[in-house]
C-alpha cells in the first residue's frame, strides 16, 4: 500500500479516560473518541483502584465507537501504538482477566514491592503489560513503563541479575513479562481482540513508553532548553537528553520513548487538573447554567470570567496545590490564603491556574539548574492548555514564550510516532517529528505580568509551603490520633 494512504491507531489510556485515534502520516488526527473512565475508589488507609475491568472496557467502547464514525479504510491502518498509565499495577490470572482491580498510581501499596498473596495471580505487570497481553496473547512489555519498585536495573533496563538483589523486590521472575525497548513491535491483534475490538485481526501492536515519555515524544520536544508542561491528573514538566542521570536530587530520569532517550522530569503536582475541576464543581450549578446560556463549556466561561475580572496576582490570594498528600508527607493539604471581601469565584479559578504555573515554575528551574541548562520555550499539553488565558498564565510566569500544538493530547500522538518508527515509516525520532508535529499557537510573555509574577514567587509564594507546613502537621495530628 502507499505510504501516503496509510494510517496509525493510537491508544492513549490516562487516570480519567481512554482515548483512541487514527492519524495519518502527516500527524494529522483523521478521527477520535474518548471514553470517560469511572472514578477512582478510593477506600481504606491506602488504597485507589480502577473499578472493575475499566481499562480493557472502556477501550472496547472507545475502539467501538471510533470505528462506527471513521469512514477511512480500516484495511490501511498500518499498526497499533499503545500507551497507557504509568506507575500502576495489574494482577493477571492464567486466562488474561484481571485477578482484582488495577491499582491506581495513586494507590500506597505501589510505594512498596509486589507481595504474592493470591494464588490466582498468574503475572504482575503494568497497564501496558495488561492491555498488551489482551490485544495480543503476549507476556512482553515495554520496559520504558516500570517506574517504581520493581526489580528492574535502572541502567541496564531489564531485571536485575543479580539474583539477591533481584529477589529483594519480592516477585518470582516467572510471574514477569519480558522487556522491550518502545517502538518495537508487541504482538499482533488476535482473534479475540479482533472480534471486540472490529481491529483488523494481525495488525501490528507497538511499545510505546510509560505515558510521559510518550507525551514528551508526541510535543516534539527536544533537547534545546525546551521544557514540557504536562497539564493531566499529575501535572508535570520534562525535558529529554541522552544521559542517564541517576545521581540527580531536583529530577529524575525515565527511559524515554525512543531507545537511548531519557526523559528528565521534575517534581509534579499529584491530583494537578482535578483541582481546575474541584474549583468548577465547587461553584456549584450557576456556573453550568451562565456557560450553557452563552453557549460555553463551564472551564470555558470560567477563563473568559476571570480573564476579563481577575488581575495578574489575583489581589492577593495565592493557592498551594497539596489537594493530594505525597505517601511521604501525609500532613500535606491543599490552602487558599490571601481572602478578602472582594474575592469571588472567577478569582479562586485565576488562583489555582496561577498556582499551578508557579509551582510547575520553580520545579522547572530547579531542574535546569541541577541540568546546568536555561529554559528557552515551554510547550504545554493536555486538555487546559486549551484555555488561552493559562496559556499566557505559563508564558508570563515563565517569562518565556508557551507553545500549543495542533494536536495537544501530545500522548496519542506519541504512541503514533512510535508505531511509525517501529513500523520503518520514519527513519529517527527528528524524521517523525517534522512530519507529524505542528505548533498551533504561540503566547509571547508581557513584561510587566513577568516583573509581577516575579515579585509574588520570590517574596510569597516560595515560602507558603514552609510557612504553613508545621501548622499541617499538628493538624494532621489532630485528626489522625497522632503525637506531634
């Protein structure tokens, strides 16, 4: 077949849905459908699952749905390029169903080793493990998706050899996938996923990376200064290189999405843009009814409230986004300081996106300065870089220009570039990204919002947390039964 009537179906599972795509191979997004995944449960001290078999389900519905509205050539979809959660675990029986609920990322017990308590429990591996196994048969895994405590050699990338250290992670080798490098090819479609699916059956299914590694690979980002800001359930920032710094303090280093890569990533913001939807939910029903009426989603009228009422600073209210305590620091809490009489709801929306960009600004520059680098431009992903004014938020907080993509779900777009290196279409990682990523928009910093975010962080903001965080931990006291 021609290479200019092929295409690429990319999967992209995250925290909150699962998205499908076809592209073609130019990079443009031919067609999509995303499936909202249930919430969370949450329960107990440590515990968060994904409830029931929702990963394979809601792809099921996704690929369904894709296919009863794409109106291409199913036959010249060249492969499958697979991307999903990182920092989960799935517990697989001998048949491929799941022995019990993934455990979310955000799940304690991903803090320590697998312990083999269930019988059932054929093999542990990743959500890409999992939906690799199912679309394929295959006992085979990325090896750029195990972050955490698993008995993987953090230079070499595969499973430890030796064996003491090996088995000090506590998970017989037998019940492990084996390791692939990304964009090489997985498996192929089976019969049953086939069937499901409506794939067409022996399509190529390709590894990707663990899911920021992938986002990374699909922004376009390259080792110039650039920076990342991943605007998803976990905020984060990146930056690629080809060192593997494991001896870095403000940053850790993840394979990246193309073998010999390595993805920098600084300190995140953990349950980041379920705070925008937190603040939204919050203000309650008049919101959605004043967006229905003007004809705009409710984040929509919210940007377009607090950037016509709210100043750069908000007068005042500052926002520090703990909505979600680290396994290490439980005290943690979210905090609003800074009320007064005149503070409204479009003020609290301004201070959280305000908080969001300076935090994400001092953990990039802690990582630059570690790096020994300057930041140059920012790219921003996810679905809130879709809101102008958090755009010029980050390009003023940054002090430097913030790009968005034509296609800012960056993670589709990244399992697509690994499949077509996989697949040979592409010679290198530069190659595919000329062909297949585009900027869209560019937001040029103003100088006097720059001097004034300055001033907030390096007077204010900086010293919040360490300002409040004894009063956290006697609260914290308080309500758990705990000495001070």
């Amino acid at each position: 077949m021609q290479k200019d009537k092929q295409y690429i179906l990319s999967i992209d599972g995250g925290t909150q849905s699962t998205k499908v795509a076809i592209f073609d191979l130019t990079g443009h997004e031919l067609c999509s459908h995303t499936v909202k995944l249930q919430p969370i449960h949450l329960y107990g001290a440590d515990r968060a699952e994904h409830p029931d078999d929702d990963l394979w389900d809601s792809l099921i519905e996704a690929c369904q749905a894709l296919f009863a509205k794409f109106d291409g050539d199913k036959g010249a979809i060249a492969g499958v390029g697979l991307g999903s959660i990182r920092c989960c675990r799935t517990l697989i029986r001998a048949d491929g169903s799941l022995a019990s609920p993934v455990q979310s990322w955000m799940d304690l017990r991903l803090s320590r080793p697998y312990q083999h308590e269930d019988d059932t429990v054929k093999y542990v591996t990743t959500t890409t493990g999992y939906l690799t196994h199912r679309l394929t048969g295959e006992t085979r895994d990325t090896r750029s998706n195990y972050v955490g405590p698993w008995p993987i050699d953090p230079i070499t990338l595969d499973w430890f050899e030796d064996q003491e250290t090996f088995d000090s992670y506590t998970t017989p080798r037998d019940m492990l996938f084996d390791l692939v490098d990304p964009a090489t090819i997985l498996g192929h479609v089976n019969a049953f996923a086939s069937h499901v699916l409506r794939l067409p059956q022996g399509l190529p299914v390709v590894a990707t990376a663990n899911d920021k590694a992938v986002e990374g690979l699909g922004a376009g980002l390259v080792n110039d200064g650039t920076v990342l800001i991943s605007l998803g359930t976990y905020i984060t920032s990146m930056m690629v290189g080809d060192e593997n710094r494991q001896d870095a303090t403000s940053f850790f280093a993840n394979p990246g999405a193309v073998p010999g890569e390595f993805l920098y990533e600084s300190a995140g913001i953990r349950r980041g843009m379920s705070t925008v939807t937190w603040i939204k939910d919050l203000l309650g029903g008049d919101i959605v009814s004043e967006a229905e009426a003007q004809g705009l989603s409710p984040e929509a009228y919210l940007n377009k409230r607090a950037a016509e009422e709210v100043s750069p600073g908000c007068d005042g209210l500052y926002t520090l986004l703990h909505w979600l305590a680290r396994p290490s620091h439980l005290h943690e809490r979210g905090v609003m300081i800074g009320f007064n009489g005149n503070h409204k709801g479009p003020h609290m929306f301004r201070s959280v996106l305000e908080g969001i960009a300076l935090t994400m600004k001092n953990n990039v520059q802690a990582m630059c300065d570690e790096r020994g680098v300057a930041p140059t431009r920012i790219i921003v992903s996810g679905g809130g870089s879709n809101g102008d004014l958090f755009m010029q938020i980050f390009a003023d907080v940054f002090g430097v220009p913030a790009f968005r993509n034509e296609v800012n779900g960056s993670a589709s777009m990244g399992a697509a570039i690994c499949t077509a290196l996989a697949l040979g279409i592409y010679a290198d990682r530069q190659e595919a990204i000329d062909k297949m990523v585009r900027r869209k928009d560019t937001f040029e910093p103003v100088p006097s919002n720059v001097a004034l975010y300055q001033r907030i962080n390096q007077e204010v903001y900086q010293h919040l947390a360490a300002e409040t965080d004894g009063l956290l931990k006697r609260s914290h006291a308080i309500f758990h039964g705990e000495e001070e």
